[in-house]
C-alpha cells in the first residue's frame, strides 16, 4: 500500500493535527522514513488518519480512506514505512 507525496504533504504540513501523536514524528519526512509501526504506534496513525479524514478535501479523501481501511483490518498488527 502507497500514501502518495500529495496526501503526505497535505497531512504533515497542512494540517498540524500530527502534532498531537507523538509517534507521527517518526512519517514527516517522506523520502527519509523507515520504520516499523506496532501496537500503539498503529493505533496512532488510525486515529490520526480518522481524524484528518473528516476534513479532507474529496482528493485525498478516497485515498486516504482506502489506507484507513486497511490498516483497520483486524489482521493488520504491523505496518512498515519507508520513503523514497
């Protein structure tokens, strides 16, 4: 699964919403992340991205709910990151 550079610009510099889960930190810089989220982690980039969705314009909208979709799926425990 993908999160373009459009929708990861419009969340970490767009919005300052991110700034309320700590772990985010770790995704700002999209061509320089690699790491792996579990737990706690995940569960912080579902409410991020549950938040952000209710205010996102019909763009990013269907995106960004096809990847809360997945990572919602009960079989998801993990999901590594990486940029460019």
């Amino acid at each position: 699964m993908e999160l373009s550079e459009d929708i990861h610009f419009f969340l970490f510099h767009q919005t300052k919403s991110w700034t309320k889960y700590s772990k985010l930190k770790k995704l700002k810089d999209y061509n320089r992340t690699n790491v792996r989220l579990v737990n706690n982690e995940l569960q912080e980039i579902v409410a991020f991205f549950t938040e952000v969705s209710q205010h996102v314009n019909s763009t990013h909208k269907e995106e960004l709910l096809g990847v809360l979709l997945f990572l919602s799926q009960k079989h998801v425990h993990a999901v590594h990151v990486r940029g460019e």
